[in-house]
C-alpha cells in the first residue's frame, strides 16, 4: 500500500477521474492527454503551501476549470474564424483594394513564421480585440508580462514586414 509522502503530486491517482472530469465538461477525446497534462501544470503551479483537506476534490476543480478555459479558447477561435470568413465572403473580397488584400495575405504569411506563443499573443490582442488584462487572465500570467511579450512580438512583426517593404 502506498502511503502519501510530502513530496507526493498533488493530483495523486486521480488522471482517471481527471479524465472523466474533463470529458465531461466537452473536451474531446483527442485532447484529454493534453488537458490533463494542463490540470497537472495547474496543480503543481497553484501547490499551496497548507495541505489541503480534500486533494481528490481539489483536482476535480482545476480539472473543470481547464474544461472551462478549453471552452472559452474554443469560443474564441470560433469567433475568429467567422470574422475571417465574413472577410472572405462574396463581394467582401471584391469590394477590397488590392493592396489590402495583398498585405493581409503577407501579414497572414509572416504570422505563421513567428512562435506559436507570439501568434497566440498578436491573434488573441489584434484578432479578436482582447484588452490586456483579459490577455493576462486567459493565459494566467501578469498583465505586465503580457505587455512585453506583446511588444516583443509586434517588433519582430514590424522586422519582418519591414524586411519585405511593406511597411
């Protein structure tokens, strides 16, 4: 019989209920892995430093509100692509000037060259028009941290639409 020992995860034998909590909530199959790999990142982040009375009932919460957090990216990124279709829809495109059309496809182009967090970042601030703060929440860090990596990434934007002429 295995005893808990203070270095111990916090989540214990719980992937199994882990897994169910999060199937549950809607995330789907092809997911699970990655979000339970999520829920125990979450768990390991938010250790605090009492012990906790009920680690079975703490685990299921993390795990419903990374279901939570799926959903809402989900949303998102639903949200995006209507806004995406709705510029590619008839007569939208052709009403576009050619230059516009041509400078979304280049931006669309170098976006997909930077890292998948600085495309996260310039997506989620200038694509779905998130404010700061809401950044900040979604992604679980400081609203401070968000603004640098912003700045970060709008540089190397800038760089390299710059390298092509286009701005």
């Amino acid at each position: 019989m295995h005893r808990p020992q203070a270095d111990d995860p916090p989540w214990g034998d719980d992937a199994g209920r882990v897994r169910a909590v999060l199937s549950m909530g809607g995330v789907p199959w092809q997911d699970l892995d990655d979000a339970v790999q999520q829920v125990r990142l979450k768990l390991l982040e938010q250790s605090p430093a009492t012990p906790i009375a009920n680690p079975a009932a703490w685990t299921a919460v993390v795990a419903s509100r990374v279901a939570v957090d799926w959903h809402r990216g989900r949303q998102r990124l639903e949200r995006l692509r209507q806004r995406l279709v709705a510029l590619r829809a008839p007569g939208v495109a052709e009403t576009m000037p050619d230059r516009d059309r041509d400078l979304a496809l280049v931006v669309a182009g170098e976006l997909d060259e930077l890292s998948p967090d600085q495309r996260q970042l310039l997506v989620l601030r200038f694509y779905t028009d998130l404010t700061v703060p809401q950044i900040a929440g979604v992604l679980g860090v400081a609203p401070g941290t968000v603004k640098s990596r912003l700045h970060v990434a709008v540089g190397q934007m800038r760089a390299r639409l710059g390298a092509k002429g286009v701005v």
